[in-house]
C-alpha cells in the first residue's frame, strides 16, 4: 500500500511511503525485494511482517546486506525519511501519522494479531490526511487575503503568500513566532489579543473587527480581521485562521466621497440661503406692488388703464411664481412639509387639472386629452397634484405640435399616472440632469413661456417626499412621458372646517369686524390695510410688535384676526409675537403670519409655530380668503363695554 507525505524541509518535498506486509516467512521475498530497488529511489519503505512475539528480530540486519539503502528497526516517534527501509519489531503494533511512526502494545481481535492490517489502515488515514492539508494549503495559497495561521499559543504555524505581499515580509520573520512579536510589534494589539485568546477555551470565532495600524514599510493600513477555529491537526491542540481583509483603499475612497458630499451639502446649503436671502429681499416690495395693483383693479375705469393694470398683473404673477417655486422647493429641502395622505378620487384631480390647461394647450394648437379613470388612490392631494400639473406644464412648454395625454394604469397595489406628449423628445444623457433646478433643455435665452426650469425639480423632491417612484421615458423626435407611482386605497371621509371657499367667496364681514395688522415695511402695510378695507373689514395698524401689545393693553381693541410679518424690528418674530397676543386676549386668536424668509431655519421655525403661513408675495384672493375663513368660523369677540 502506498501513501505520500512531505520531506521534512524547508522545500516541503512529497515522497511515497510504500507499506509492505508479509507473512513469518517472507524473509526471502523482502530480500528479493530490497536487492532490486535502486538506492535513490525516492521513496520510502515500511515492511510489516508476522513476528515471534517472544524472540527479537534479526531482519533489519539481515536485509541491510542487500541494499545501500538505510535499513533500520522503526522505533516510536521515528520520522519516516526518503530512501530509508523501516522494518517493524517483534511483538509491537506499528502504525504511522504526519510522516511519523508510532509504536504501541498489540491488541488481539478475535485472539488475533493483526499488525499488517493495523498499519495499513493508518497509512490509509494519514495519506488521507496529507491529501486533506494539500487540498487546504492549496486553497488558502490561491486566495488574494492575507490569512495567517496560528497554534493554541498564537503562534504563526504558516502564512500565505499573499500575507508575505501585503505585509513585505517573509517566513523567517513570521513562521514560528507569536503574532504579537512579528513585525515591529504592530499586531500587538490589546482588543486582539483578547478576541483570540477568547477562541481557544471557547471554540469560537469573531467577525469584522477594524483596525488601523502603521507599518514602518508600507504605511497605514485600515483592516477588517476575521478569525475562527479549525480542524485539529495532529501535532496540534488547536488552530486558529486569522483572515486579513485590507479595506484602506475603500476607507480612502469612503473618506473622499464624505468630504465630496459635504463640500456638496455645504455649496446646496449656501446656494439655499442665497436664494432665501434674495428672494426675501424680493418679496416685500413684491407685496407692496401686488396688494397695489390689486387695489387699483377696484378702483381705476378708464379701460386703457385697466389693460396696463393687466399687463402689470401678469408680470406680478410670473415674479410670484418664481418665488413660489423658489418657496416650495426650500420648503421640502427644509422638511417643513408635512404630508396628509388620505384617500380620494384621481378622477378629481385630472379632471381639474384638465380644465386648468385647457386653454393654454388650446392657445398652442396642442390637444389635451384625460383617460378616464375610477380608481381611488392614498396620497397627498395638494402635493400629488404639484407633481402632475408639473409635468402637465411641462408637456405643453415643450410640444410645439400634437397633442398631450393624461392616463393612469395598474400596476400592482399602485397606479401610474402617466403624461405623453409628442414634443422632441430628451436625449437619454440628460434624462437626469432634467431634475436639477434651473436646467432646461433647448432654451438658453430664457423663455418665459418655457417655465424657469423648477418644476421638474419641485416635482423629484415632492414625489421623494411622498415616497412616491417616479418614472421618465423619452424617444428624440417622438416624445416624452412622465410617470409617478402612486398607491391605490380606500376613498377618505372629507373634513370640512370653517368656510368653504365659494362660502368664503360670497361672506360679507360684519360691522366693524376688527383685523389687526403688524409690518415694518410701510408700503406693505398701507398696501395691506388699503386692500382688507376694501372688502369691508376694520384693519388696526401696528408698525412694531411693542406697538401691536400697547393697542391691545387698554382692551378697548378686540381684534377677529391678527395678521403679522415673521421679521419684525424690535427682536420679536411674528409667531412670537402672536404667543404674547393671545397671551393678552386669553383667547386662541386666528392668526397668520405673512414672510419672505425662505431659509430652511425660518421654514422649520414657523412650520412648529401652528400659526397660518402665507408666503409673499402673496396673492391678493388668497389673503382675502384667508381672513374671511377665520373670521367665518369663530363667534363676535366681546368688545370693551360689553366685557
């Protein structure tokens, strides 16, 4: 029977251990045997033959006449070496193990001796196991991680070359000495020295532990080690592999890409402050004008004037919506959104959003057309709609012919809402870049009439906030569609408060109705009390907080509403300000407060303040039904003589 094992050397040569066994007579044929093999065979001989247990053996003597090969009687723990011939002892057992012999007392089965049989079946298990250590030597050496492998006193048994790589190192550095002395030291670290001293009494393992360490030739190193318990080897008691992931590239790489990150944050944060701080300073005296012109639509007859008060409307208008988007985005960067999701009807919105289009889609010869559609969906119906009539509007500034197509279809528990247009369709490079604020395709002198290109982000950043996927697909020369996936429900009961905004439309203020009115900018306050004056209504003006809290003292004031700029002059806030009102009043006084300030601070700030926030500039219908709706739905505050 043959069997393979190493040399014992640094060069770790294989050599076959051939096993020979013979009966009480087979003298003859081992001499036959050794006459005729060459002395440098190669190999290594084990002759097992049936001895006199109760007489000593001649036989390695006698065969050493024939051979110049080493002829010796095995002894225990007598390591097998190449070219030599090993010939059992009388009354011993021999079996042999990781190149090894080993001797021991004889057990009878069955009252017989069985030596041959017993060496044969070791030779068997060890050959087994020299396969087994070649196979996993093999594997550990073609892995790219640095793996170590170390006894039950942690100390290097073996290395894999690329552990040698990694570290600039060799065997003679590591091989034999404990993990903590190669090197310079550098694995001499107290958290590892416990987590493998924990794997031998407990058989354990551990996982991705990280470590940073500096090695004197090659630098810093960042490490995720990985260590468990393996099979026993026979010289062994334990073994350990300690696996060595080198993740410094990835660390750099991680460090590089937060630092590219917070450069970007910190730019989109300045780029937000820069436009809150503009647009504030735009807004007031964008108020002023608006509630201005408002007031001169009801005033002025001469139809010439009124056609220039038009014209000024809608430049009003298109700075408002400038800003307002401006507003909106800040808005949902800031959190300061708020979503209330509840179940209703898509047909409501399509159907509204149609009629909202109609005419502009009809001015540029395009066909606007709705698919009807039945099914109730779960979403913000204010937020759900920005996004479609973004994409809407978008559809119709960029088809100059054709038509635009609004439907939904199933999929899964949700619904798309989709938008197709037959414009020129979006290069597929930029099918991204679309989303960014102020891009726009095909439109470098700044079209009015192509929007002001912060729709498509407005919608990215409401759909993100809903949790809704949005969908983009578009063919150059054919089209463009815009999808957002919405989840369907079960249609809401609808929560009426106050009036509705046709009762709101036709409410006439009672009497002497008291609004009392707070800004520091002169012109919007003249601008403000002009137009509320005008539908009727008592508007007492404050130019300070301090101001506001004196008309309140004597009791004599007792307003229905408080309406208040957020950045007042002397220290207060708006909101403040109206804590201490209704601090005064003892009463919660309907209030809104009326701001320019669009910083991601002041949304989140007004946002928890409970008040009504309207945004300038704001419009004049929307104030007006702001006031009529809080007014409507409360009882006469008592004045001073009744109280």
């Amino acid at each position: 029977m043959t069997g393979r094992t190493e040399k014992a050397s640094p060069e770790r040569t294989l050599f076959p251990i051939i096993g020979i066994g013979a009966s009480a007579g087979g003298l003859d044929a081992f001499k036959r045997f050794v006459t005729s093999m060459p002395a440098d065979s190669g190999m290594a001989f084990v002759l097992v033959q049936h001895l006199d247990p109760n007489h000593e053996s001649l036989t390695a003597e006698l065969l050493a006449r024939h051979t110049t090969m080493q002829v010796v009687e095995a002894r225990d723990q007598m390591p097998v070496e190449i070219n030599h011939v090993y010939m059992i002892p009388p009354n011993k057992y021999l079996t042999i193990h990781d190149n090894v012999l080993q001797l021991s007392e004889p057990v009878l089965r069955g009252g017989l001796r069985l030596p041959i049989d017993n060496f044969f079946r070791s030779l068997a298990e060890t050959n087994m196991e020299s396969y087994n250590r070649s196979f996993a030597e093999a594997i550990v050496n073609t892995i790219h991680e640095p793996l170590l492998i170390l006894d039950k006193r942690l100390k290097v048994v073996s290395a894999n070359p690329a552990f040698y790589t990694t570290f600039s190192t060799d065997t003679k550095a590591t091989e034999g000495r404990s993990i903590f002395d190669i090197g310079n030291g550098q694995w001499n670290i107290p958290t590892l020295r416990t987590l493998l001293a924990d794997i031998v009494p407990g058989r354990g393992e551990f996982n991705d532990y990280e470590v940073t360490q500096v090695f004197p030739d090659i630098g810093n190193k960042t490490m995720l080690l990985n260590a468990r318990m393996i099979e026993r080897l026979p010289d062994q008691a334990v073994s350990i592999l300690l696996a060595i992931k080198d993740i410094s590239k990835q660390k750099i790489a991680e460090q590089a890409f937060i630092g590219a990150k917070n450069t970007a944050e910190e730019a989109n944060q300045a780029k937000s402050r820069f436009l809150a701080a503009a647009s504030h300073d735009l807004r007031q005296p964008l108020q002023a004008l608006s509630l201005l012109n408002r007031v001169l639509t009801n005033t002025v007859r001469d139809p010439r004037a009124l056609e220039i008060i038009e014209k000024q409307t809608e430049s009003i208008v298109s700075m408002g919506e400038l800003l307002d988007a401006l507003s909106n985005l800040s808005k949902i960067q800031a959190g300061a959104v708020e979503p209330v999701v509840r179940g209703f009807a898509v047909a409501d919105m399509l159907v509204r959003l149609k009629r909202e289009f109609e005419l502009q889609a009809k001015e540029k010869g395009l066909s606007l057309h709705v698919a009807p559609c039945s099914v109730t969906i779960r979403s913000d119906p204010v937020l759900l709609d920005r996004i479609v009539h973004n994409f809407i509007a978008n559809a119709i500034s960029y088809t100059t012919e054709g038509k635009v197509l609004i439907g939904c279809r199933r999929h899964g528990s949700s619904l798309r809402i989709e938008v197709w247009d037959t414009g020129a369709g979006i290069p597929a490079e930029r099918l991204e870049s679309i989303f960014v604020e102020f891009h726009q395709l095909d439109n470098p002198a700044r079209e009015k009439s192509k929007g002001m290109g912060l729709g498509l982000a407005v919608a990215k950043y409401t759909a993100r906030l809903l949790g809704h996927r949005i969908d983009v697909r578009s063919a150059l020369g054919k089209g463009s569609m815009f999808a957002v996936e919405v989840p369907m429900g079960e249609m809401s009961n609808p929560v009426q408060t106050g009036l509705t905004d046709s009762d709101a439309a036709t409410f006439t203020a009672p009497a002497q109705t008291s609004v009392l009115m707070i800004d520091d900018d002169a012109a919007v306050l003249d601008a403000t009390c002009l137009l509320l004056e005008s539908q009727g209504f008592h508007v007492v003006a404050a130019t300070s907080g301090a101001e506001a809290l004196a008309l309140l003292a004597s009791g004599e004031l007792q307003p229905y509403c408080v309406i208040s700029d957020y950045r007042l002059p002397d220290g207060l806030t708006g909101t403040e300000l109206i804590q201490r009102i209704r601090g005064t009043l003892k009463r919660d006084i309907p209030a809104v407060v009326l701001t320019g300030d669009i910083s991601p601070e002041a949304i989140q700030t007004l946002q928890e303040s409970g008040c009504k926030i309207l945004y300038k500039p704001v419009r004049t219908n929307e104030l007006i039904l702001t006031v009529k709706q809080m007014i409507g739905k409360q009882d006469r505050p008592a004045s001073g003589a009744e109280k």
